[in-house]
C-alpha cells in the first residue's frame, strides 16, 4: 500500500523530524499481561494498515504512506513503575517531545504506567495519522482485545485518496474543481505576498493542567444549558473567552479556534477509519451583553458557520495548495498570534467502563502540542458523567502563573452557571 499523505497530513508530518504527536491516557483497575497488550496491539495492525506504516518521500519529495509486509515493526511498548496518581502527567509531557522515527514507522506506541491494582496507559499517536475521532476508535478497540483477544475488530478498508471521501459528482464537477483552483491560487498567492518577521518566538517550557468537575457539577452545567437553549460547548466556549479576558487583560485577543468533526459532514470517513483531518472555526464573544446573552448570540454565529462548512469544498481547495505548504507551515510558525487558544470538546465518549477482567476507572482528555506557533490548547471530554479538562500552553505564549489564574476563573465562571 502507498497513499499519498493529503495536504493536511503533510502539515501535521512537517518533514517528519519534529514530534507532534496526539497522546491519550486512560486509567485502568484491574490487571492484565504484557503478552495480552501486545496480542491486542498486534490485532490492531492487522485490522489498520497504517498503524503499519512509515512514510517515504518520492524522488519530489512528496511524503507517501507506505506499508510493506516486514518492513515496520510491532507497536512499541515502554513500561514504567508506577509511583503515583500523577505520574500519567509526567509522562505525557515526556511524550510530547519524543519524535516518532516517521521514515521508519509504525507512528503509534504505548506506555504502561505498571501498577499493582491500578495502572495508566498512554497511547501516543503522530497527528499525521490520526484525529481525536480516530483515537477514540483506537482506544476502544485496544480495550476489547485487551479484555478478550479473541475478539473480532473487522477490517479497515483504509482511505487511499480523496475520492474515497468525496462523491464522484462533486469531485469531478467542473464548478467545484474552478472555485477550488482559485480559492487556492488566491491563498497561495496571499500567502507570498504577506511579509513574515523571521522571529521565532521562543517556546520555553511546556506545561499541562489537569483537572475535573465533580459529577454533580458536570450535571448541574448541562441541565443549565438545556434550560438556556445553548450547547455545553458554546457555553464554554463563552466561559474560556471571558475566563481569558479577565486575566490576560491586553494580551486578551478574543478569539477561539474550535475543530469539528469531519466525519459529520463527510460521511465516507467512518468511526473507525484511521485520518487525520479537521474543520475549524473561529468564535468570538460579545462583550457588551450578559453571560447567557453573549452566549446565544455566539450559538447563532457557530451555528451558522457550521451549516457553511462544506468538508469536500475544503478538502479539494488544501489539495489544490500543496505548492504553498511550506509558506503556510512558515506563517504558523512564524506569524503573530492572533487566537486566545484552541478549544476542542470531544463530548460524551461512548465507550464502555466495565470489562470482565478490568474497569476502566477514566479517560483523560487527550493531549497533543506541535511546533506550528501557539501551543495553547484547551481540551474537554466527558467520560462517566464526568467533564475532564487538560490545559497544554508554553511559558513563551502564555506565562504558567497566568494558565493557572484562567484555570481559577474558569472554575469560578461555570461554579457560577
């Protein structure tokens, strides 16, 4: 098999030397064998083709997906005594900066924080291969052939290019292929002509803050929501841009990024397909009105971005700016930052709790930290009725002692609700 890396991918693989990699823990009670982990991970390779692959550059040097029988290894494994609650937090900042060798594959491993009765795993992916949907599906998949290896996963039919995402009606529209030519000439073009400060600015220390709301909180939050008519991730969408503004003062930019999910506009990337690709916008909030005022109006303003998305128009339109990826790769790097952070809920995770031989006690909210500009990132997730939060930033973006005050606010805000 060889595919291609999408222009996605190829910002998330960068030249393949820097890590950026997705790292998910989870914290299990009960026991089970290093032979019964690596059997489950050897089932996942069996089932996805590219936790098989390593990626090799073409005589262009275009970086491709390629799988060959015997050539990539099994997911490794790294364990490690445990001594505390807290050593998964360690850990997974370890991980953060461990580069995967992507020329020599595979771009997933695993840490066992080895307890007696209580154990953590980390599961650490390259973002190049995978989105916080397909980690989920790797995760749930590992905890099934954990429990029981004798259980069937099926087959992954893997996604070898574009037209296995998007119909064949639109993806040879005439139309469609023009405005994805132009808009993507446009970019590239906009892209040059914007002038960049080659000023790195310096990251400095990297830091993550952990925490969650009791489950009394978590449901007293989504009752509220209902009764205000607003989603759970719009309202906390409102307490991050204010829990931000209050402590950053001038440094406060009014801007949040927030993924989607691409698998609801593109219904071809199934649950458990193995991809890396996400749709962004951007929300801003109204700061002339009250809490719940400026929060209905910035749930009319997502939810009219959201009904504009179009995943295939974007899709076609990155694949037609390849020739500008080391531009845009730049302005990242280099440009201005001019968003708050990255705010990513996950929502509920539909996986199950109780196994025969374990318990699934929690999932963390995952983590990933890469070297395209602004580290900030703020990540939910609700797991057994309980909201979970993981807080990644750098010293050179946003000072700890300021991370730990809009931690503070933010708690105050939803206490508040």
């Amino acid at each position: 098999m060889r595919r291609k890396l999408l222009f996605a991918e190829r910002m998330l693989h960068g030249n393949g030397t820097l890590p950026f990699n997705a790292v998910i823990p989870i914290k299990i009670k009960g026991t089970f064998s290093e032979s019964g982990l690596q059997h489950a991970l050897r089932k996942l390779q069996e089932k996805h083709p590219l936790l098989n692959a390593a990626v090799e550059n073409d005589p262009q040097g275009m970086p491709w997906f390629v799988v060959e029988e015997g050539t990539v290894g099994p997911i490794p494994i790294r364990i490690t005594e445990r001594a505390g609650d807290q050593d998964w937090e360690s850990e997974s900042m370890q991980e953060w900066s461990r580069a995967f060798d992507t020329a020599k594959g595979p771009l997933m491993r695993v840490v066992w924080i080895k307890g007696a009765e209580v154990s953590e795993m980390i599961l650490v992916i390259h973002h190049c291969l995978c989105d916080g949907g397909s980690a989920m599906a790797i995760l749930a998949e590992l905890l099934l052939l954990l429990d029981d290896g004798t259980v069937d996963i099926g087959k992954e039919e893997p996604i070898m290019g574009i037209q296995d995402i998007i119909p064949a009606e639109i993806l040879k529209s005439r139309a469609k292929i023009i405005k994805a030519k132009l808009i993507g000439g446009v970019a590239t073009f906009a892209l040059w002509i914007v002038p960049l400060k080659k000023h790195l600015v310096e990251r400095k220390k990297d830091y993550m803050l952990h925490w969650k709301l009791e489950k009394e909180l978590s449901d007293r939050l989504m009752l509220k929501c209902k009764a205000e008519k607003v989603t759970v991730n719009t309202v906390l969408c409102a307490a991050v841009l204010q829990a931000f503004q209050e402590v950053r003062k001038t440094g406060f930019h009014n801007k949040i990024s927030c993924p989607v999910d691409i698998r609801r506009f593109a219904p071809r990337i199934k649950r458990d397909h193995i991809f890396a690709f996400g749709l962004m916008f951007v929300v801003s909030a109204d700061q002339q009105l009250d809490f719940f005022g400026n929060a209905r109006k910035m749930q009319e303003d997502i939810d009219r971005k959201t009904a504009k998305l179009d995943a295939y128009e974007t899709i076609m339109m990155m694949e037609e700016s390849h020739a500008s990826l080391n531009r845009f790769t730049e302005f990242l790097k280099y440009g201005k930052s001019s968003n708050d952070c990255m705010f990513s809920n996950l929502g509920k995770i539909d996986i199950v709790h109780q196994y025969q031989n374990f318990e699934l006690e929690t999932i963390f909210s995952p983590s990933v930290i890469g070297p395209l500009g602004n580290t900030t990132t703020l990540v939910t997730s609700t797991y057994r009725g309980q909201m979970d939060f993981t807080f990644i930033a750098s010293e050179g973006f946003i000072p700890y002692k300021e991370a730990l005050g809009i931690q503070q606010k933010l708690m105050e805000i939803i206490n508040q609700l």
